[in-house]
C-alpha cells in the first residue's frame, strides 16, 4: 500500500502537469483561429465605411444545387469523381473515398462540371455550411445533389467571395431551416447583404487573407502536434507507473 500511495502521488503530479498543459494548448489551438475569424470580421465590417458598394450577394454570386445522379451508376475507382457532401472535408475537397461516373455520365451533365477554384457548401445535414474549394488538379469533377456551387460573376473574385461566406458562415447555420435536418435555402444566402469593393482592392484583401490563413495553419499544426506529444507523454507515465518503471 505504501508503494501505491507513492506511485499514485508521483502519477496526480506529473499527469496534474501534463493535463493543465494539455489544456493550456487546446486554448492556444482556439485563439489561434480566432485570428483569422477578427480579421474577416474587421474588413467585411467596415466595408462600408470604406465607400464599398453594398449589394446582395447573388447579384455577383448564384447559388446552384447539384444534381441527383443515380447510386446505380456509380463506378469504383475508375472515371470521373462525383462531390458528394461528404466530400467536404476541413474546407478542402477529399477525394479519398469519392464515388466515379463514367464518361458518358459527365458528357451528359455539362451543367454540373466544377471548375478550378469553385466554391462548394454542404446544402444539408449535420455538414450543413461547410464550405470548400476544389482545385484545379482535381478536375474534372461532377457535382452532386446537396452540395452548392457558387458561379461568381466577373465582378468577384471567387476567394473574396470564399471569404465572405466563411465571415457568415455562423449566420449562414442560423438560417439554416429543418430543425434535427437542417438545410439552407439558396434564396437566402444569395441575399446576404456584401459591401464590395472594386476588383483591384479584392486582389489586395485575398492576398492578406491568403498570407494570414497560411500563417494561421503553420501555427495550428505545430500547436496540434504538441498536444499529441501531451498526450502521449500522459500515456507514457501511466505505461511506466504500471510497469515499475516510474521514477
């Protein structure tokens, strides 16, 4: 008994240390995506105060839905990818479980072809609102039932307009209607009011957005792969505790 009330102090020390560690990084994890969420805040903000012109978004930006293609004609592996809505994956496009069509099926549905940087938003469900973009290296690709695509007009840029919407995206989810199956009426996103500026001061507000994201990601990473070394160190007294090994 004696012995276990040594090792239980020694463990409640060093494994009190490790969790209030723990914990201290999950809260840096949070602040540090906070710093994005300000800086969108801030510049979507003041637009109007800057003279930028306020519009609704589906002036510039259409909201288009997919289409219902048939599980029977899905293929394994082999011809073009199909978006589905569970193929936005942390604001990127996952192909890694994706389902295929042939040819013909994509010849077919002209209407439904994505486009290099096409902003996608999951339409339904427990997803409803995440948003994505699908990059040039994934094409062709087809999109699905549920999923939305943005057609932005020459006015926009389509990342100033990604941006914008991961400024809503919040408001996006309380509009969201259907309760346990939430789902997102295009007609009201499209009447979000923007103030938009002119394509010149897009560019400039991409690029710090862009620069600021890749800041934000580094820092997240390391940040995150020092919470699994917390973690596994947790792991590891318990190992040496239980294994006479604790010191």
């Amino acid at each position: 008994l004696e012995e276990q009330r040594r090792i239980v102090d020694m463990l409640e020390e060093k494994i009190g240390d490790t969790k209030k560690a723990i914990q201290f990084r999950k809260g840096s994890i949070i602040d540090t995506e906070k710093m994005l969420s300000a800086r969108l805040s801030e510049i979507f903000s003041e637009g109007k105060d800057k003279g930028w012109e306020e519009r609704q978004l589906g002036d510039f930006a259409k909201l288009q839905g997919g289409y219902a293609f048939k599980s029977s004609d899905y293929l394994n592996g082999n011809g073009v990818p199909l978006v589905r809505i569970q193929n936005l994956k942390n604001e990127v496009v996952d192909m890694a479980k994706a389902v295929y069509l042939s040819s013909k099926n994509f010849e077919d549905s002209a209407n439904f072809h994505l486009e290099s940087g096409d902003i996608l938003i999951a339409m339904s469900g427990a997803t409803t609102g995440k948003l994505a973009r699908i990059k040039k290296e994934q094409l062709p690709a087809l999109l699905n039932q549920r999923v939305g695509r943005f057609k932005v007009a020459n006015s926009a840029l389509k990342d100033f307009v990604y941006y914008f919407l991961k400024f809503k995206q919040g408001h996006i989810l309380d509009i969201a209607y259907g309760g346990a199956q939430p789902n997102i009426s295009g007609g009201k996103i499209e009447a979000l009011k923007i103030s938009l500026p002119d394509l010149d001061n897009q560019r400039l507000i991409v690029r710090e957005l862009d620069e600021l994201s890749g800041r934000v990601d580094e820092l997240k990473f390391l940040q995150e792969r020092q919470l699994e070394d917390l973690k596994s160190l947790e792991r590891a007294f318990l190992h040496e505790a239980f294994n006479g090994e604790l010191l």
